[in-house]
C-alpha cells in the first residue's frame, strides 16, 4: 500500500510511512471492535436491551417506509464521505425492519451515492469536505503516486486497500474517468455491503463466533488489497525509474 520510493527521501519519512501504519491500525481495529462486540453482546442482558431498543424502531420505519428508506440511503451515504460517521450502527435497525438482500441493495445505493459526491467535491471543488490531517497525508502521497489515467485495475484496488472516505476526493481531485471510478467503486462495495450487513445479523442473532470470523475476512481483504497495492506500486517505481 506505501511505496517508499527515493522521490520522498529526506524529511518525508513521516508521509510515506503513514500508508503502511495506517493499513496495520485499521486492521486491528476492525478486529478489536468486532472482539468487543462479540463479547459484549454476548451477554444475555445486553442483547436484551439491544432487541427491544430495535423492537421500538423497528415500527417507526415499518410506517414510513419509503421515508426510512431514503433517510437510510442518505445517511450511509454521508458514512461514506466521513471518517468519524459510520452506518454500520444503523444496519441491525435496517436488517430487523427490512430482509437482508433489501438492507444491502439500500447500503450500497447509499454508498455508491456518498463516493460519487465525494468524487464531485474532490473534481469541482478542489479538496475533501472535512480535510482531516490523516485523509489530507493519504490524499497528498497518493496524488503523488497515481496518475489522471491510471487505469481499472488499479482504481480498483485502490478502492479496496484505502479507508472508504478515501479514494472519491483522490479520484475527484485527480480527475480520474467518471466511468472507470464509478464501475470500480460499484464493484468494491459489493462485498463490503455483504459483510456489514452480515455483521448486523450476527449481533442481532448473537452469532458472536460469525462476529469475529467476519471481522477477520474484512482485515484479511483490507491488507492483502494493500500489499497488491504496494507491490504494484513499486514496480511502476521500477518500470518509470
């Protein structure tokens, strides 16, 4: 996912490191939460008051329906544009209230539509919507590595190897094709709706041993897009050198 490359030599050591820790930090932190979760929720007493949190909901939805259906859309959309906003929490209400196969068309319409704003912001308005000091270090050593032409394969596993927030403002501020960004974020997202809609079911069911395997699939997907990431990278360095 880094590519220490002899272009950021001295005095960028910081920037071209960040890559590597930050895959290695969302990693673990994917599976502590998960092992949290898992442990936490396996308290009868816990998953009690989770059940009838949802059992209140769960009707407010079911009478308006198409209006918890756009108000989920939009929120996982914003979670898709923000780091600090996650819609992972608004999954068990979704997948008590709707099936499964609904929760995850509705996730990842709303994902694919928070990337295509976030691709919009980055091309027309120049930067991202909240410019953090870890997303504006990623966007920066990426803008230096990637090039406007840059081709599927390697949006791709950039989508899959970056945090979520990620890749539309590089994209965007790259002026990469709509058309090759767009067919590569719809793509990504499959998985990543599947499993966090699995996630759901498994804490609403108390499925803690689904919990942890799930959290381990995501880390290993996240990490194995990041080396592949990094390997490519590196022989682009060799290639151009």
């Amino acid at each position: 996912m880094d590519d220490r490359s002899a272009a950021a030599e001295h005095g960028s050591g910081h920037t071209t490191a960040l890559p590597s820790r930050s895959r290695w930090w969302r990693a673990l932190a994917l599976l502590v939460v998960c092992g949290i979760a898992a442990v936490v929720f396996s308290f009868d007493a816990v998953h009690d008051a989770l059940l009838r949190v949802l059992a209140m909901a769960e009707p407010v939805i079911a009478a308006h329906p198409r209006v918890g259906a756009v108000a989920f859309v939009v929120l996982s959309a914003v979670s898709a544009m923000l780091a600090f906003f996650s819609s992972a929490v608004l999954v068990p209400v979704a997948v008590v209230t709707w099936d499964r196969w609904v929760t995850i068309v509705l996730l990842w319409l709303g994902w694919l539509l928070g990337g295509i704003c976030a691709y919009s912001i980055g091309r027309w308005l120049g930067r991202p919507l909240v410019n953090t000091i870890a997303s504006a270090r990623l966007i920066a050593f990426y803008q230096r590595k990637v090039s406007a032409d840059v081709g599927f394969p390697m949006v791709l596993l950039l989508q899959f190897a970056l945090p979520s927030e990620i890749p539309g403002y590089l994209f965007g501020l790259l002026r990469v094709r709509f058309r090759t960004y767009l067919a590569a974020l719809a793509l990504a997202e499959i998985p990543y709706a599947v499993g966090t809609v699995l996630l759901g079911e498994s804490l609403v069911r108390q499925q803690g041993g689904w919990l942890l395997a799930l959290g381990v699939i995501g880390a290993g997907i996240s990490l194995i897009a990041a080396w592949l990431l990094h390997r490519r990278l590196g022989r682009r360095r060799s290639s151009s050198g």
